[in-house]
C-alpha cells in the first residue's frame, strides 16, 4: 500500500514525487511508456518562460512566475543544466508593437522583473543575426533554457532515491474507489493500491479523470514540429527569440539549447490521434520560413534531425488543477508554460493536500541532491585520468559525435531511472545525438545494454515494445 500514486512521469509528475518523497510519503509513479519523460516532456522548446504571456489572475500566471523563479536552483540541486539567456518576442510592424506593449503590462501585472521593449538599434547590439524586417522587440533578461527529459529524469531518479517506486509499462485502465484507497489496474494484471492518486497523464488526463467519474474537462493534442541544428549553429543567437502570440502558442521560435545546439519551430496543429509525433513537409517548411524573418543567415543545412511533439491543451483555457474527489488530484492541460511551472506545481500539490487535511512532514533524512548526468565531460583533463586510473571504460569514447564514454553509458544504465533501450540512453547521455544520429556508435551501446540488462542482442529495442534494431544475425 502507498501513501500516493502518482500516474504520469513527464517532467510535472516527476517533480511531484520528488516533493511528496520530501514530506514523507510512500510514493509510486506509474508510466504507461517504456521509460520516463516519453510525452510532452521529450519533445517541447525547453524554454523556462519569464512570465509575461500567461493571462492576470490565473494558475497559468501565478505558477509560471513562480516556477521561473525557482527553477534555477531546483536545476542546480538535481545536476540539471540551466541557463539564463533571456529572451525577445520580436515584432515586425505597429500592430505587433501594440501588442508587446500589452505584454510588458501584463508581465508587470504577473510580477515579472526586468522587462521592456526595445527598438531595432538596441536589439542589434546583443543579436546581431536579428532579422531585417524586425523593428521593436519586447526584452524579458529572467527568460532561461534548460533540458526538459534531463530535468524529468534526474527528479525521477532523486525520488526513487528517497524512497518513491517506479513502475513502467503500466497502461491505467481502471481506478476503483474501495472506501479509503484506491486500487489502479491495468489490462495485464499490474496492480497498485493508493489512499492518494495524482493524475498527471498529460494528453491523456482527461481519460484517468474519467475513470474516477469526473468528465468536467476534455484534453485536445496540439502537434508541434521542430527543426534541431548541429553545434556549429549554436551561437547564431543568444537569446531566445519568440514571435509574437497567437491564440494557437507562442509561435515559432529560434534559440539555443543548453547543450549548444539551436532548435527552431514549432508549429502549431491541433490534432485527434495523440500519438501522432510524425513530421511533416508543409509543417517542416512552414518552420524554416517563419524563423528566417525573425533570424537572418539561419544555416538549415546544418539540420541534423526534425522531431515533432505533443502539448495537452485542455478545454478551460487555464491549468486544471483540481479534487473532483477526495483524494484524487488532478493536474491536467499543463500546456505552455507547463515546464517553466513544474516547480511551482509540485509546491502547489503539497499546499493542496495539506488544506485536504494530508499531514506532511520534511523528512531529515531527504536528500536533495544528484550528481549531473554529464559530470564526466566538465571534468578537467587531470581530473578524468584520475577516474580512468580506476575505471579503465571511461577512456574509450564509444559517441564520437559527442564525445561519450563507455564509462558515461554504463553509470547511465545502472542509475535510476534506468533506461531499458537505446532511446533511453541517447536521452540519459547524448550518445546517438551529434551529426551521425547514431551511426556509428549504435551497435556498441546496443551491446552494452544487452550485457547490462541480461538480454540477448537481438532483443534490445530503439524506443520500446516491438521497435526492435537488429533482426537477424549473418553468421554465427
């Protein structure tokens, strides 16, 4: 029996249970995926949002504000890299600038620091790439970036450390109310038993919701694709530079990412099927002309992979965050600004369950800390041989592209939450993520996976279930 379930491991139910295990609760998370951060959280903008977009007086507002000011040191804790680079939304004729007007408004209305608008001569002393028809821009210094699946799977692996269970590949198809817990089932016979449920299912909250009873909210899948640019291109821009807001998104963006790359895109399409990632021509084109009018020179031919992801747009307009019942929390259409909230969410939670009359506790013993997932590569020169001197796999370097180790891979597998196939790792260490995409180094850490979880080499999968890579052998 556990204190709470918590259904959902994207980057928000991550820092649920991380915060629950801090007050003392017997956590579990349930995934219905193959690994954690397999939803929105993989494939989003990874911009940490200052504040100014969310509307007065709502959660969207009042968290984001909040989470934008906690982030940093939550990141720091758990070895997450973050960087504060800020941020422009660039506006292109009067219309525009009427409207980043409203936005500096509202951002001081929602307590955000720092900002103002500036004119074409002032925004070309800190970009100059700015695109030509650019004339004004609205300037937020607070606006950062950071690693959504790092930050996922780091405040995944801290609470397992405190305490909490992770049980993966478990599909929620029933909740049954049984008088002072829950019990949640799935078709295969997996089982667990909760007095608290957090539902934290993304795309698919409105389902878990239903099956508690409560139908008072709908979750629409917004597709969203992406265009990622090799390293090279990473310094096109300092900032992140946004165009101005629709009532479809932020619209298309153009930014570095804290691992030195720049990701642009994305589009914004609201769709049925919410497991449809594909990417698209007319979606992919549609990305590369919008970013060229917000950023000159953009190097496309430098694209190194496109990918496509899902926001949970739910029907309120505002985050869902709600006891349809006693003892069941939901947290639902946590869309932009979802991961700049997160922290704030998780403080927000606790605040909840302790007005539900929940006694919580701060553990003494709770640890707050994770050594990063790339400590090896900050390491100096002397300081790596000091560790090959005693881990020989650290000096052979298995991603050429990026530079990772065997060594790197291996602390990876054995470190919660461990990764079961070759998505997994890429996720955990970057190998499979430089020019090549995995040509080279593919095989090796398949071998590697198949030695460390015990399985033949053939079983190893890219992303889960059937995705298998190998499926034969040419000779014995």
């Amino acid at each position: 029996m556990f204190d709470i379930a918590v259904i959902g491991a994207g980057v928000v139910g991550a820092l649920v249970a991380r915060e629950l295990t801090r007050f003392g609760m017997k956590v579990v998370i349930l995934e219905r995926g193959s690994d954690v951060a397999l939803g929105a959280t993989r494939a989003n903008s990874a911009i940490v949002h200052a504040g100014f977009d969310a509307k007065e007086g709502t959660l969207k507002a009042r968290l984001n504000v909040r989470g934008s000011k906690i982030m940093e040191s939550v990141c720091q804790n758990l070895g997450v890299k973050y960087k504060r680079n800020g941020s422009l939304v660039v506006g292109f004729n009067d219309e525009d600038r009427k409207t980043l007007e409203q936005l500096l408004i509202r951002g001081k209305n929602n307590g955000v620091e720092g900002l103002s608008i500036l004119e074409r001569d002032e925004i070309l002393k800190i970009e100059k790439n700015i695109g030509d028809g650019v004339i004004c821009a609205l300037h937020a210094p607070s606006g950062a970036i950071v690693c959504p699946y790092e930050l996922c799977m780091a405040a995944v692996g801290n609470a397992m450390d405190n305490g909490a269970e992770l049980i993966l590949d478990f599909n929620v198809t029933a909740i049954e109310n049984v008088g002072d817990y829950y019990k949640i089932t799935s078709p295969d016979g997996k089982l667990a038993e909760a007095k608290y449920v957090v539902n934290c299912a993304g795309a698919y909250s409105d389902d878990i919701a239903r099956l508690v009873g409560d139908s008072s909210f709908s979750i629409r899948a917004r597709r969203g694709e992406y265009l990622l640019l090799d390293r090279e291109c990473g310094d096109t821009v300092s900032h992140t530079i946004f165009r101005c807001p629709s009532k479809m998104g932020k619209g298309v963006l153009v930014s570095p990412t804290v691992d030195g790359n720049l990701l642009v895109g994305p589009t914004a399409e609201d769709i049925d099927d919410k497991s449809d990632t594909k990417t698209t021509p007319e979606g992919l084109d549609k990305v590369r002309a919008l970013a060229q009018e917000q950023v000159s020179g953009i190097a496309f031919n430098k694209v190194i992979t496109s990918f496509s992801g899902l926001r949970s747009t739910g029907s309120t307009g505002d985050f869902i965050i709600n006891l349809p019942q006693p003892r069941f929390l939901n947290i639902a259409g946590i869309e932009s600004p979802g991961l700049s909230s997160a922290p704030a969410i998780a403080e927000y939670v606790i605040m909840m369950l302790r007005e539900s009359g929940v006694f919580l506790f701060k553990r003494e013993d709770f640890n707050p800390y994770r050594r990063p997932m790339h400590y090896f590569s900050t390491l100096s020169k002397q300081e790596k041989n000091e560790i090959i001197k005693e881990r020989p796999e650290y000096a052979h370097v298995i991603c050429r592209c990026e530079m990772v180790t065997e060594g790197e891979i291996l602390d990876a597998i054995r470190t919660n939450p461990r990764p079961n196939d070759l998505d997994g790792v890429k996720r955990r260490t970057r190998a499979t993520m430089g020019r090549c995409q995995g040509g080279f180094c593919s095989p090796y850490i398949v071998e590697l996976l198949s030695r460390e979880l015990g399985i033949d080499y053939l079983e190893v999968t890219k992303s889960g279930g059937k995705s298998y890579i190998n499926v034969g052998k040419t000779k014995e």
